[in-house]
C-alpha cells in the first residue's frame, strides 16, 4: 500500500530524466530555502556597513587642553607685551601651499592678537619702526613749538617686559567617510591647527612657552539617492578660524598657569 502511493507521486526530474520521490524532493527544497534565507540575512547583517575610510589621531599631553575658563574675568595688572611675529612662517608655507592659497597666515594673525587682549592681562606697544618715528617727529615738533597741541612723551612710553611669537608648527586637513547601506554616506572633515606661543622676558630672557593643538570638524551626511554623493566634500573656511581659537586656548593657558605659579599674575 505504502509503495503503490509513493510510485503514484513521483515527479519527474527534467535535468536527468529520473524520477525522484516527493517527499525528498519536497525536503531538499526545504534545506535551500534555509540556506538561501540565512544567506540573506548574513549579506544584509554585513553590508549594514559597507566601508570606511578613517586617519588615525594623536595628541601629544602638551597639546592637549586644559581649562582657560578659570584665567577669563581678570581685574589687575596688566603688563605691555610687543607681538613680534604672529602667523605662519615662510618654512611653513613651503611645505603647506595651501596655507597661502586659503589666506590662513592673515587669520591666525588677526585672531591671536585679537585673543590676547581679550584676556584683559595685557597692554599692546607698538613694534613697527616707521610709527615709532612718526611718534618722535610729533614730540619734537611739539617741544619746538610748530604744533597747535602739546604733546610730552617723556616718562609715558610703554617698554615691553614681554616679546611674544606665535607660530603655527602643525596643519592638516584629513577626511574620513563611512558608506553605510541604512543610513548612506557621512564625510567628517576635519581641521587641525597647531600653535606654539612664546612670551621672552625683555629683561632676562627666560622664556615661557607652550603648544596647543585645535581641531574644527565639518560633517556631511547624504542619503545615496543625493546626487552630491559624487562631489567632493568642499573645504569650509570657519574651521580655520575655530582650531586657532581652541589652539590658543591650550596654549595660553598653559603660560598663564606658569605665570600665575611664578607671581607674575596674581591669579
């Protein structure tokens, strides 16, 4: 009985001419449809994430921050420093073309003397020669009597106790991408600003120095039906402005906590 119902429900195999029974036929398409199934499963599980690129990053513990809140608020002695140099170097410009090309020298110049004397601890004297004898044509010209206002210089010029550089040691521009099946493509752009600021002593040359590392990052997300997922991400020109600003921060704060230690600053 058995054997008469299998022969009646044997289907025929086209690719080999044989015949093959049902209920084997019907047990390996089973054991294909798990594999097909856990085949997808796994592609879909891997290709959540399809690629990425990443740059490693590092910071030196000079480099890194430390709180300039605590050194913001100041009332008290302010001391005259002359800014020698404020910007990149031509060494700089050599090895980072771009720097020139995006105008960074200009901007870091503006911001740090901007910076500085927003800490309220410091008074600017000037160091270019041509106002300076601009200033003693006045006087002399008052002292002999040819001008219609007085002016009396002697006794009021500000000598700097304090030479100040600032100086970009670092820069980099690096871009990382993530491509990601669910949520698309994502770019992080990010700028890196090394400066070293250093405050020499006009009377003995001693010397406080410290390095600061900022970073400004820009970030792109884009679904893959966004036709700008082809363009390259575009330089954003604020980073500049951002990774000098937390740059200073670091470094700054580094000087003003030696100075504070040292009874320059009371606090």
């Amino acid at each position: 009985m058995i054997n008469s119902l299998i022969k009646r429900k044997k289907v025929k195999n086209k690719l080999k001419g044989t015949s093959v029974p049902f209920f084997k036929l019907n047990l390996c398409m089973k054991k294909l449809f798990i594999l097909l199934s856990f085949f997808l499963l796994s592609s879909a599980a891997i290709a959540q994430n399809v690629g990425s690129t990443k740059t490693e990053q590092y910071k030196a513990s000079f480099e890194t921050a430390i709180d300039i809140s605590r050194f913001m608020d100041y009332e008290g002695k302010q001391i005259p420093i002359q800014i020698l140099k404020a910007g990149i170097s031509d060494e700089m410009y050599e090895m980072y073309p771009e720097l020139k090309e995006k105008r960074v020298g200009l901007g870091v110049a503006n911001i740090s003397m901007e910076y500085l004397e927003n800490l309220n601890r410091f008074k600017f004297t000037e160091d270019k020669t041509e106002i300076k004898n601009r200033m003693v044509k006045q006087f002399q010209a008052s002292q002999a009597g040819i001008s219609e206002n007085k002016l009396d210089g002697r006794g009021k010029i500000n000598l700097a106790e304090y030479f100040v550089t600032i100086e970009c040691y670092d820069y980099s521009v690096s871009e990382d991408e993530t491509i990601n099946l669910k949520d698309g493509v994502k770019n992080m752009m990010v700028t890196r600003i090394g400066l070293q600021v250093r405050f020499t002593n006009a009377e003995t040359g001693v010397v406080f120095a410290a390095s600061g590392l900022g970073e400004a990052t820009t970030t792109r997300e884009l679904t893959f039906l966004s036709d700008a997922t082809v363009d390259e991400m575009k330089f954003n020109q604020s980073t500049i402005s951002i990774a000098t600003k937390k740059a200073l921060d670091i470094a700054c704060a580094r000087i003003l906590d030696r100075m504070v230690k040292k009874g320059i600053f009371p606090n």
